[in-house]
C-alpha cells in the first residue's frame, strides 16, 4: 500500500509540475511584465493546489482499495481455515478407525498363530496315533489271513461286505425299534423328548444397525450444521454422545453410534434443529435435553404396553424401564421387542401342553433378551448379563434359570430355559420374522439336493416347501426298504452337519418298484 500511494504522489507532482512548467513558458514567451509574473504565480499557486487535492484522492481512494482487499484477504482466510479444521477433524477420525482395525487385525494374527502352533500340536499326534493303528491293522491283516487262507484283497472284501450288510440291517432295526419305543412312553418322557428336540434347533443371531441417516433439502443446511469453525457440530456430537458425519453420503447427515437409544435421540434432536432452522451450540443443548426428557418417557410407555401386550401383571419399573430400550434395537431387521412379546405367548401356548406353570413362562420369554438393552455397559453374555438383572428386582430362581440358560451360558434346572430356547428359535425362524435374501435361499436349496444326490442310489431330489423339505427318490434295485430309512438318516446327519437353516427341514425318501409284465 505505501508503494502505490508514493507512486500516486509522484504522478500528481509530475503533473503539477508539468503544468506549471508550460504556464512558466507561456509567460515568459508572451509577457515579460510584472502583472505576468504575478499571474504565472497565482496559476502556479492554483495548479499546486488542484495537484495537492489529486495527490489526496489519489490516497483515500488507495486506502479504500487496501481496506478491502484485506477484508477479502481475512475472508479467504478463515473459509480456508475452517476446511482445514474439519479436514483434520476428519483425519483423526479415521486415524483411530484404522488404529482399532490394525489393534484387531494384530489380535487376530496372535490368536491364529496360536492356533496354529496348536494343531501342529494336535497334527503330531494324531501322526503318532496314525503310525500305531497302521500297525495294528497290519497285525490283525495276517493274524485274518493265516486264519482263513484268503489273500489280503479277498479277505477284506469279505469282511466288509459282511460288515455293512450287518450294520446296515441292525441300524435300520434300532431305529425303528428307537421310534416305536418313543411312541409308546409315557407323557413325561414324552414332554422331555419333544422339548430337547425343538432345542436342537435354537440359534442365537445378533445384527446392529449402527448408523441413522437424515435427508437434507440442500447442502446449504451443512454448513449450519457443522457452524464456525465446527463449534455447532462439536456441540452436538458432546450433548448427544454419536459421531456425526457430513460429507460421506451427499443429501443427508449420517449419526453413527452404538448405543440404539442415543442414536434415536440424537436422529430426532437433529430433525428438529433441521426443520426448525436455529442451530447454535445453546439451541442444540436445549433441543437433545427436551428429546432425552421424551425418551425416557417413550421408554417407560413401550415396557408399559409391552407388559400388557404379555398378558402379565405390572412389572417392577426398573425391569419396565429397561424392557422398553428393546425397541430400539433390531436382529436382522426383526424388532427384539416385538420378538420378546412374541416369545412370551409361545412360551405361554407351550406351557400350557407340557404342563408348566404358564405365568412364569411368560414372564422368561419376556424377559429372556433383557440384557441386550446393558449389553454394551456390563461385561457377559447378554443371557446372563439379564439373569443378574432381574434377580435383583425381585424375579424368582425358575424365571432367573430361564432367561440364563436359553442359550446354554448355563446348565437348565428346569423346562422353562429348555422351552425359552425353543420359543426363541420358533420366533426367529418363523416366515417372515427375519429378512434373507433370494441369493441365500436359492443356495439353500442348491445345497440341500446336491447333499441328496451325493448318496449312491439316489436317482432324484427335490427340495420343496421352500426348502423345508427335501423329496428323495432312489432306485430300488439298489436301495432296500430298511436301508431306505437309513439313508434318510445320513442324509439328515450331513445337513444338520453342513448346513444353516431356520427350523427344521423334513426327508422324505421314496422307493417305487414297478413290476412290468407284456402279454404276447
């Protein structure tokens, strides 16, 4: 800025005195008298002057320009300066994004070393172990062969022949004696049979959904959002305890966090800020206060109806309170408690058959998913983590049992956690309960034929019912009737062996013999 106001100065003298020079002449040239040289003067004077006044315009008007340019300057500046803040906000981010992966992905090389060492281990053995039956069967191979005079060969074709062929008629015996025998028992047994075999399908399936999106009308709303400097963003992120993310999806705002409740507060505090359009760190407090207020007021009301729904009496409000939380939480898109309610009249339907008290079963499958809502404050399984829970607010021992040993944390010391694993599992797998994709249903069923198909015999299978049964036909030149019913037996062993599936799928293996005559 003092460079130009010099240069403008130096103009304006220039031109002052360019002018002067040309009156001096003019003077000099036309007049010699002294009234000439006083009016030379008085022009000299006045052309001085009007030079001063250039010279002082000359400066303001450089002044101004300065001034602006530094407001441009600053403005420039801090824009630059609040891309640099949120750059390195996001940076450090993501820094310890990948410290916590690398901290994992290390955790997890250590274990599989370990694991590895091991089965070194358990590979040398097994080599040992190997060596001593080879050199047993070899033994037993001359000890057979001096005994019947058959070579090697002729001698274990023989006996294997013989072996299976025993096998095979004895296994198909017991298992139909196994089946009319079960038939026949008395109720009790019959109660113990059912239940242990509807627990063999429970199934424990954990899924979170760790982030909330909310739709913007426009990307000027972001910058409210995030404020100067990022004040209004860090506000917002303290009061509600979840990370907000801006730039990663274009339209709308991402709220990642853990926790299901504070992720819903923060969606609808941040909803109301949007629609409202006064976003400042006071306004922002004052907002995720008055939804926190209404939350654990919604809370209450949810456990409230989620009890009535039970048919149960009132509950104790800390276990009500805590009940409602289950709301907000999903299992493979499956509401976990509109599950528990569900679980709680499967537990009521199934009591009542088997005999049990029906208001304490209730109450287990109500309860038997509590824990999940503390999951992420106590340590343990979320079985026994709700165990603890409700035992101290008073819940009796069979109830406590149930919800513990649903999913076997604990042993069972009576039907209720043996039913609570079956009401689960009838809840989760029912049609429709849970979301699965066409790829996997379609691979299901591959799987299913393919495993059928693989048996020697098997002519065709089909999987039906959407894959909860499985039709086999098989040539009855090869497959006898009792063995049949053992071939569906290893066909059901390799699936449950093989496979993952909700609930149970049905074998059926038909033998058709056709006996063809021609009259000539």
């Amino acid at each position: 800025m003092i460079s130009l106001e010099n240069i403008v100065e130096g103009a304006a003298l220039a031109v002052a005195g360019g002018l002067a020079s040309f009156i001096y002449f003019r003077w000099k040239e036309q007049n010699s008298s002294l009234s000439r040289t006083q009016a030379a003067d008085a022009a000299l004077a006045k052309a001085r002057a009007e030079a001063e006044a250039v010279v002082r315009d000359a400066k303001l008007a450089a002044v101004s320009d300065g001034l602006k340019l530094r407001e441009e300057i600053e403005r420039s500046l801090s824009t630059q300066r609040t891309e640099v803040s949120e750059q390195e906000r996001r940076l450090a981010e993501r820094e310890r994004l990948i410290n916590s992966q690398l901290e994992r992905i290390l955790e997890t090389e250590k274990n599989l070393h370990e694991q590895k060492a091991q089965q070194q281990q358990q590979s040398q053995r097994l080599e040992e172990r190997e060596r001593e039956l080879t050199e047993v069967n070899r033994q037993a191979r001359e000890q057979l062969q001096r005994m019947t005079g058959l070579n090697e060969a002729e001698a274990k074709a023989e006996f294997l022949r013989r072996i299976e062929g025993e096998t095979q008629a004895e296994g198909a015996h017991l298992a139909r004696n196994i089946l009319d025998e079960a038939r026949t028992k008395a109720e009790t047994e019959a109660r113990r049979i059912i239940s242990v075999a509807i627990q063999r399908y429970a199934g424990e399936h954990t899924f979170e959904n760790t982030t909330a999106a909310i739709a913007l009308q426009g990307d000027e709303i972001k910058g409210r959002i995030i404020g100067r400097e990022g004040r209004n963003i860090r506000a917002f992120e303290a009061a509600t305890g979840v990370t907000v993310l801006i730039d990663d999806t274009p339209g709308a705002v991402l709220l990642s966090g853990f926790d299901p409740v504070r992720r819903e507060v923060a969606r609808e505090a941040m909803a109301r800020l949007i629609q409202d359009g006064r976003i400042h760190p006071t306004r922002i407090e004052e907002v995720v206060s008055k939804v926190n207020q209404e939350m654990d007021a919604t809370i209450v009301r949810l456990g409230e109806d989620a009890v009535t729904r039970a048919g149960l009496p009132p509950l104790h409000p800390e276990v009500v309170k805590l009940l409602g939380r289950l709301h907000f939480r999903h299992s493979f898109s499956q509401n976990i408690l509109d599950h528990s309610v569900e679980v709680a009249h499967l537990m009521g339907l199934l009591a009542a058959e088997l005999g049990v008290d029906i208001q304490q079963a209730k109450r287990a499958g109500l309860l038997h998913d509590i824990g999940k809502a503390v999951n992420h404050e106590v340590e343990g399984p979320h079985a026994l983590v709700g165990a603890d829970f409700i035992r101290r607010f008073g819940e009796s021992e069979a109830v406590v049992n149930g919800v513990a040993s649903h999913h076997n944390d604990v042993q069972p010391q009576g039907p209720l956690g043996i039913l609570v694993s079956a009401a689960d599992a009838i809840s989760a797998s029912r049609p429709g309960a849970r979301s699965e994709s066409m790829s996997i249903y379609l691979k299901r069923v591959e799987d299913l034929e393919k495993i059928a198909a693989g048996f020697t015999g098997v002519e065709k299978a089909y999987a039906v019912q959407a894959g909860r049964e499985l039709r086999v036909f098989v040539q009855p030149e090869q497959i006898a009737d009792d063995e049949a019913f053992g071939l569906a037996r290893k066909i059901v062993s390799r699936i449950e062996t093989e496979l993952q599936y909700p609930g149970q799928i049905k074998v059926t293996v038909i033998r058709e013999t056709r006996c063809i005559e021609v009259a000539k």
